[in-house]
C-alpha cells in the first residue's frame, strides 16, 4: 500500500488470494472485459463459468478457450461472484433475468458504476456491490498478465453485506493482475462521474469537435482540406504519445519553441471553462443519464441523427483518401 498519492493504491502484497481462490465467479459477457477477466481468473485457479445468452456468438469462442459457458440465471445461481462485463446498456434488463440467483452473502461487481450510481439496478441489501474496473481495454488485460505483469485498476464498494467486501475485490484484482501494477481505491460515485465527465468534456466529445472546428476554421478560410487533415488530426497523435509518455513537458520540450509559446499563449482562447463546468453538473446531476437512458428506450434516434453527420462530414473523406497515402506505415 502507498500513500504518496492523494489516494490509496494496493499492490500484491495487500491482496489476500483465500478470499476469491474458493470461490465460483461467473463473468456475465465475454467482449472486451469478460474474455480477459475469464481467462486471468481461470489461469490463477479460480473457478470461473461464462454466463452468455443461447446462441450468442461469443459462445463458441468461450468454449474453445476451454471455460464453462452457461446462461446467465443458470451462472449466476452457480455462482459466489457474478460480474456485469456486458455493455451497461442492457445490464439493467439482463440483471432482471439473474437477480433471483443472488443469494444472502453473494457477489454483485461491476467495471463501472453507471447503473448501481443511477439506480438502474437495485441490488438487495444481503450481497456485496463491488467495481473492480481495469484501467485499460480488455485485450490488454488479457496481454498483460500472460506477460507476467498487469494494467492498472479501481476498487470501489458500494454495499458492503459480508464484511469482506473489500478485501474480495482486492483479491479479485490481484487474479486479474490488476494489483501487479498498483489498484486505486475510488467509489462508484467518483468513477461514474469522472468517466462520463472525460469522455465528454476531454477525450471522446472535447477532442473531436476541437479538430473539427480547427478543420472547418482552415478550409472556410480557403486551405487545402487536405493541409487542414494533416494539420489538425493527422499530428494529433504524435503530440499524445509525447504527452502519454512524458507529460505536458516532454511534449513542450520536443516541439519547437515557436510552437510552444503559440501554444502556450493562444490555447486557452479555445477552451470555454463554463461550457465544461456545465457538463459537469450535467453528469452530477443525473440529468445526462437520465437523457442517455430514455434515448436508449426511445431506440435511439438522437444518436443516430449524430453518428450520421459525423459520418458524413468532409474530414472523414478526405481523411480516408489521405490514409490510403501512408498504409505502409502501419507495417512497421
Ligand atoms: P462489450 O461490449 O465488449 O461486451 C460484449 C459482451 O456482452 C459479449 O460477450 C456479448 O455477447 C454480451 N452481450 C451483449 N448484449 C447482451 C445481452 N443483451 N445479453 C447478454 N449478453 C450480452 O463490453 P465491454 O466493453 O467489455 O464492457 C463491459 C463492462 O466493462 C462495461 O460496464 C464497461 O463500462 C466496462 N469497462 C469497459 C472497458 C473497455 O475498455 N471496454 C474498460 C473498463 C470498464
Ligand atoms: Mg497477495
Ligand atoms: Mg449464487
Ligand atoms: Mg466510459
Ligand atoms: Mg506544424
């Protein structure tokens, strides 16, 4: 354990085995999560069934990585540990099918707090509610641990029935590798809200519509669409990685000074401060989730109104003529 981050990050050491190692887990989904959970679990000795729907298409593939596949309500009622790895969308429905099967000192874990932080699911007051949420996609927890090492993870309690919450989350994360490279203690609340605030404000919503209007301001103004490609998606990437890598700093340190002190003195102009606080309480709130949730009961008609602009928009024509250019350096 370690203190010299604002929070507390658990390591091997922390992790006691006997509190997962007697226990059947039934990891419900096989996508990107559930493979790599199922797999890790099983290669540290724990008792794992796949819980997936007749005749879903990730059955074959479960049975041929040598796992026990059932349906969900026939895993879960097998089952010590039940872990929602299927999109959070249609937990909600799917846990209405396996609820009965949760008996008084069971396991309910979730990767993310959406549906237990806005009520979408309401699991009795008898089991544990846990998260144990890789940092990274699936395939690289799966990677990871074959290689001996892990990606890093969260831990969260919601309700705590046994006692032993905790440290069967712990545990949980060390069979998944989690605690190889350090797990962050967090609570459903914080991981919810800074998921969704990330995704909307940074990474997903905020980074797209930044290259878009750095795009659209260049070619209004006359320029190559071309140039405004390279300019404002294109180089995108190599400023992340230094970033990724190093921090703001390596990246200052790498451009050239022009293009640090233009950046420095003309990049917040572009960013509306307001405009992300607003976001925030909209994920506070709930009012997104409430949005996002009766989008998906109304068959999604606003999404897809979005997804087809997006797809429609000239940079994504011309940036798929200009990746034809540069296939070759993807062989590497
Ligand atoms: P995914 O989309 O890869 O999951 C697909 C799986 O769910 C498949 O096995 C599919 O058969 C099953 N499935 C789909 N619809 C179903 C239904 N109606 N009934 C039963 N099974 C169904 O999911 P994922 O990306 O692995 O996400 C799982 C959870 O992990 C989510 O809560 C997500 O927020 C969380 N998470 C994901 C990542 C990531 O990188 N993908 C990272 C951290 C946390
Ligand atoms: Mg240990
Ligand atoms: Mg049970
Ligand atoms: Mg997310
Ligand atoms: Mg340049």
């Amino acid at each position: 354990m370690t203190d010299e981050f604002t929070t507390t990050v658990y390591y091997d050491e922390d992790a006691e085995e006997s509190y997962i190692e007697d226990k059947t887990v039934a990891v419900l989904g096989y996508g990107s999560q559930g493979h790599a959970h199922a797999q890790n679990l099983d290669d540290s000795g724990v008792d794992v069934i796949v819980g997936l729907r007749e005749g879903s298409s990730s059955r074959p593939e479960a049975e041929a990585d040598g796992l026990e596949v059932a349906t969900p309500d026939v895993a879960t009622e097998q089952a010590d540990t039940v872990v929602m790895l299927i999109p959070d969308t249609v937990q909600p429905a799917v846990y209405e099918a396996i609820k009965d099967g949760l008996d008084e000192g069971d396991t309910l874990q979730f990767a993310h707090g959406f549906n237990i932080h806005y009520g979408q699911i309401e699991p009795p007051e008898h089991v544990d509610v846990t998260m144990v949420a890789p940092k990274s996609p699936g395939h690289l927890v799966r990677r990871t641990y074959k290689r001996g090492e892990g990606t890093p993870g969260l831990l969260a309690v919601y309700q705590d029935a046994t006692g032993q919450a905790h440290e069967e989350g712990l545990a949980y994360a060390e069979a998944i590798g989690c605690t190889r490279a350090g797990v962050i203690e967090t609570t459903f609340r914080e991981e919810t809200e800074t998921d969704l605030f990330g995704e909307q404000a940074v990474l997903c919503g905020g980074v797209t519509e930044m290259v878009k209007a750095g795009f659209e301001t260049l070619v209004d103004a006359g320029y190559a669409p071309e140039m405004a490609y390279f300019e404002c998606l294109n180089e995108l990437k190599l400023i992340v990685d230094l970033m990724y890598e190093g921090g703001h700093m390596e990246m200052w340190n790498s451009v050239s000074d022009t293009a640090e002190y233009g950046g420095l003195t003309r990049g917040e102009d572009v960013i509306d401060r307001e405009g992300m606080e607003e976001i925030l309480e909209g994920v506070q709130s709930g009012e997104f989730a409430r949005e996002w949730i009766s989008e998906n009961q109304a068959n999604r008609p606003a999404y897809r109104q979005y997804r087809g602009a997006e797809q429609n928009h000239q940079i994504e024509e011309v940036g798929e003529r200009l990746r034809e250019l540069f296939e070759w350096g993807e062989q590497e």
